[in-house]
C-alpha cells in the first residue's frame, strides 16, 4: 500500500493488511551466506563441485521432475537463452501474449526475434482464434503464464505440435502451478521461473531453465556463461558440451552463490506457499463474486492455480472515470487496487511497449485491461485479512454503483 492510503488507514483507527512485503528468507540461508561471504566463494564456477547455484541446479530439477535445469541472472534471461538455444534465425516470429510484462517482449528484441502480440481475452488467458490465426507463419511460442494464469496448454501443444513449432513457457510467476496434474514449466520445449522479489520463491533476483533436451540445455549451459571448460561442472552432456565448444557466445548471465543460498531453503516452503496462496485466492474470489460488480474468472478445467495476487473484472463500468472512482474508493478503504490499463505507464499494458516500433490494435487484449484489477495477496495473509480485503473492495464497487 502506498504510504499515503496506510496513513488514512491508520488515522481512522484500522490496521489494512500490508500486501507488499515479499515472501521471509528462511534462517537457514543466514548460515549458509555467512560460510560464502567468510570464504569469499561467491562465484557458481570457483568450488571444485557443489557449489550452492549446482546443488540448486539438481535440487530444482529433481523438484520439477526435469532432466535439466540452469540457474540464471533472471526469468528474462532465461527466456532470451531459451531463444538463442533454440537456434531460431535472425527476425524469427515468436508468439507472446499480449497480456504479459514488458520484459517478456523484450527477451524477444535481445534475442534478435521479431514478437507477435496475441488477443488475450476477459479471462487472461490467450485467445485461441487468434492464436490459431497467427500461428502459420510463427517460428515459436513463448507462452507467458501471466499472473500464474495458465492458457489451453492441450490446445497450443497439440496446434504446435502438430507444425513442429517449439514452445517456450514463461512461467516466472507459475511455480506450483499444475495443468491436469504436470508442473506448469514442464510442458513446453522449456520452462522459465523468476525468483525476482514479487514471485512465489524470493532472492531479490535470479531465474531458472529447465528443458528435457540435451542439446538445447548444453547450449544454454554455454551460452549462459560456463566460459572455457566450466561446463564440466554440470552433469552430462559431455559430449554436447565438446561439440559446441567455442562455436557459441557467452553472455554471462549465471547466478550467483548467494542467490542460490536464498533459493535453496525456500524450495521445501513451496508446497505450503502455494497451498496457502490458493486458499486465501479462492475465499476472496468466492466473496468478490458474490458482487454483482465484480467478475473473478474461474480457472480452467485442467488447472490447479498456484495464485499469490487476484484478478479481478469490474463488471457494468461504463466509463473509465467510474472504473477510476472504484480504485479510489477501494483506496480510502486501505486496499491499493491497480486496474492495468488505467495506471500511467503500465509495463503489462501492450500500448506502452513503443520500444517494439508500430504496435498492432488489439481490442480484446485493450478492453480487458480497461477493466482488469490486480491485486496482490500473499500466502502469509490471515483470515481476517482476507475479509478485511474483500469488504474493502466490495464495498468500494457498491459505493460507485450506488452514486449513479
Ligand atoms: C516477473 C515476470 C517476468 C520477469 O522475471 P524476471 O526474473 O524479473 O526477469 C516475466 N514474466 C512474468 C509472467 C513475470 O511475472
């Protein structure tokens, strides 16, 4: 909440539930970080072998039931590697959703890619029609599973599948999510995680790839920065990892050792995290919907979400000066509510990515952000603050309505 809204909140005698604060580092990393910064051994390459980002490697790998896995600088990096693995040509058409984070676009740019925004629709989630339209001449799909929403995965597989288009799945804000029982990530050619401050696992920054293929991964070990023979620190593909020597760019984007130190004793939490985040989701979202204002689109059928934040549509606001209203009455209430389209400079609203050159109209993608409201809402949340949330905001929604 903004320093302002707080100050309201505690002026009028009640204590909002603070929303902001990322997820707490487990103790267990403090002695761990000690030991590196005692050592100096801050580099993933300079201990002969397991060293914290390589027992992260394994550990996430394991956890995710993936064959491979790179630590990373960034979910963005990953996703660039992901691309420059994948070998695709200078200009290549890559599919992303129009609803995603200006970063997703832009790990499209960096890899020399050409993106094609696709209609996401009132649900978050791609529209189909679209994406079928804008396939045939696609070189790849990055999928951003934007706020852990997760798009017909049955249905873009099987569309790409069938023309032998791969598919990169950004699932930075994923992690626990499943789709008819696999792990969200596990799906497509590769999978991206962020472990960026807002996200389920917090080490301020940091990323993760894993794939099933050997000759994708060991180009991504490589170009990822495992300069001369650092490669043999990672476990197999030798002979990949020979083969493809000196014949690639490093662009150094590894992850540091204490990175790693904060990641690894999280990864034990998430279970809970996410089981947490789902319950707090669906007690506000069964709340939220019991306005006539509000709209918390269901999940799809196949998906069992991982949500640490709630999207929501208001419902029967005309005009933008209305939908405004109900962001500031939800704000006089203590709760910061931000509907993507009408804050200024937006990075998930498409029109502000002008880096891109000539952007295409989208009116589905624009309609839905007109109305689209985020709000976060950890796993740490209680009960009371749960309804302390919803109250706010359904009576901010009935406030406006009730003016008309
Ligand atoms: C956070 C996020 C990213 C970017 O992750 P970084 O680790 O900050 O690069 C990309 N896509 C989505 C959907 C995200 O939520």
């Amino acid at each position: 909440m903004n320093s302002e809204a707080a100050a309201k909140r505690l002026e009028a005698g009640m204590a909002a539930p603070n929303v902001y604060d990322a997820e707490p580092i487990p103790e267990a990393a403090r002695i761990e970080i000690e030991r590196l910064l005692t050592s100096g051994d801050l580099f993933r390459y300079t201990a002969a072998q397991d060293a914290p980002v390589a027992l992260l490697e394994a550990e996430f790998a394991a956890q995710m039931g993936a064959r491979y896995a790179l630590a990373v600088s960034s979910c963005s990096a990953a996703l660039f590697l992901s691309m420059k693995a994948l070998d695709l040509p200078e200009g290549a058409r890559v599919l992303v959703p129009a609803f995603t984070f200006a970063a997703v676009p832009s790990s499209v740019l960096h890899a020399g890619c050409e993106p094609v925004l696709v209609e996401v629709g009132s649900n978050f989630r791609i529209d189909l029609d679209d994406f079928r339209a804008k396939l045939d001449s696609a070189d790849a799909v990055l999928i951003s599973h934007m706020r852990g929403h997760t798009s017909d995965m049955d249905a873009i597989m099987a569309e790409c599948d069938a023309r032998g288009v791969p598919v990169i799945e950004d699932a930075a804000h994923s992690l626990g999510t499943r789709w008819a029982g696999r792990k969200i990530g596990t799906i497509g050619k590769v999978g991206c995680f962020s472990f960026q401050s807002y996200k389920l696992v917090n080490s301020g920054e940091g990323g993760m790839l894993i794939t099933d293929d050997p000759e994708l991964a060991a180009r991504a070990v490589i170009m990822s920065g495992a300069y001369e023979h650092n490669w043999k620190k990672h476990k197999g593909l030798q002979n990949s990892f020979h083969h493809w020597q000196n014949r690639l760019p490093l662009y150094n984007m590894r992850m540091h050792n204490l990175s790693a130190a904060v990641i690894r004793p999280q990864l034990p939490l998430i279970e809970a995290r996410v089981e947490a985040g789902l319950a707090n989701h669906d007690h506000v979202a069964a709340r939220l919907n019991g306005s006539p204002w509000i709209d918390v689109p269901p999940a799809l059928p196949q998906e069992t979400r991982a949500p640490d934040s709630l999207q929501f549509n208001l419902q029967g606001f005309e005009s933008d000066d209305e939908a405004r209203a109900f962001q500031e009455a939800a704000e006089r209430r203590g709760v910061a509510v931000q509907i993507f389209g009408l804050s200024k400079d937006n990075a998930r609203a498409f029109w502000n990515w002008q880096f891109l050159g000539t952007l295409p109209e989208l009116p589905k993608t624009r309609a839905m952000l007109m109305r689209a409201c985020d709000l976060r809402l950890p796993a740490r949340l209680t009960r009371p603050d749960l309804d302390f949330i919803a109250d706010a905001i359904i009576a901010a929604a009935a406030e406006v309505k009730a003016r008309r």
